[in-house]
C-alpha cells in the first residue's frame, strides 16, 4: 500500500517530476500529460458521483479504481514484471455495463448535447475528459511504449460514460438532442 508522511517533496519545483522507475522527467513530457488527463477524468468522476444513486455510484466506483491503475500503468514506462497494469477484463467489464446500459436505451435520432439531469452533465464533462486523455495517450503511444489494454480501456470508457448519461437521462427520454442549424 502507499504511505505518504509528506505531501510536498520540492522536487518539482524545477519543473520535472519523477516515474515510477525513478527516472525524472519535464513535467511538459506526454507521459505526464496522459497521466494529468486521467486524473482530471477520475476528478470529474467524482463530482458526477456527488448526485449518482448506489447502481450508477458502484460503477463509478470501479472506474475510479481503474483510473488509478491506469495511472500507475502508464507512471512506469515499458516493461516491467510485477507491474501493476490494466488488464483487458477490465475493459470487457466496461463493454459488458455499456451493454447492459445501452440495452433499455431507444437508437439515436440525432447528436446529445451535453445536458439533462445534473448527473448526466457530470457525466457528459467526465467523459470528454476522458475523451482528452485517449488523445493524450495516443500522443504518448507515438513515441513511446503504452499498453494496447491501456489504450483500449481509456476508449472504452467515453463510451461507457456517454451511454450511463443517457440511461440516467430518463432512459435517454431526458437526452438534449442537437438540431443542426437551429439558430441560423
């Protein structure tokens, strides 16, 4: 488990930070953009779980959890045995919720704004969080190592995120539909 006596080191008052493996690097390096977005996504979780019921905040819960093992995955670069690591269960459980979510839903008839009921919303700006750190960990994989289950969870999840907005919008009864050229 982690113990931390001390929240403040100074050794980033340079402007880089350290990996897991004890390397340090600018914390302007990809790796650490992809590691910051994911923590602003599990941050967004957690201001939609303040208004989620027990079904939708057990879910979230996990997403959590796995949000932090995202993080220690992608905080210890290459290959490392013993490395905690996403692991492709944890997206096939991600793809089986969005199933079971997406199963009471009607089809789309057009684009959802980002809306509906408090929850919802949160869960809208979560999951384009989300979205930043699938494109911030792209970036990285370009250049270096990250794990494809990694990858696949990180896209996973704005799916997940996006159908658990419309299931809580009413059965997506609730969803703000987009009307293309409303205003003009």
């Amino acid at each position: 488990m982690v113990k931390l006596d001390k929240i403040y080191t100074r050794g980033g008052d340079g402007g880089q930070s350290g990996l897991s493996d004890g390397s340090r690097r600018s914390k302007a390096d990809l790796r650490f953009a992809a590691i910051g977005a994911v923590d602003e996504t599990n941050s967004a979780i957690g201001v939609a779980r303040l208004t989620a019921g027990p079904f939708e905040d057990g879910m979230l819960t996990r997403i959590q959890n796995d949000l932090f093992d995202l993080g220690a995955d992608l905080s210890l670069p290459g290959e490392k045995d013993g490395a905690l690591r996403i692991v492709t269960a944890q997206a096939v459980r991600l793809e089986q919720e969005i199933d079971a979510l997406n199963a009471s839903l009607a089809p789309l008839a057009s684009f959802v704004l980002p809306g509906g009921a408090p929850l919802a919303a949160y869960l809208h700006l979560a999951r384009a969080t989300a979205r930043r750190a699938e494109r911030d960990m792209v970036a990285l994989a370009a250049n270096e190592m990250v794990s494809p289950d990694a990858l696949r969870y990180i896209n996973r999840l704005s799916d997940h995120l996006f159908v658990m907005a419309r299931a809580v919008n009413d059965g997506g009864g609730g969803d703000v539909l987009w009307i293309p050229g409303k205003n003009r």
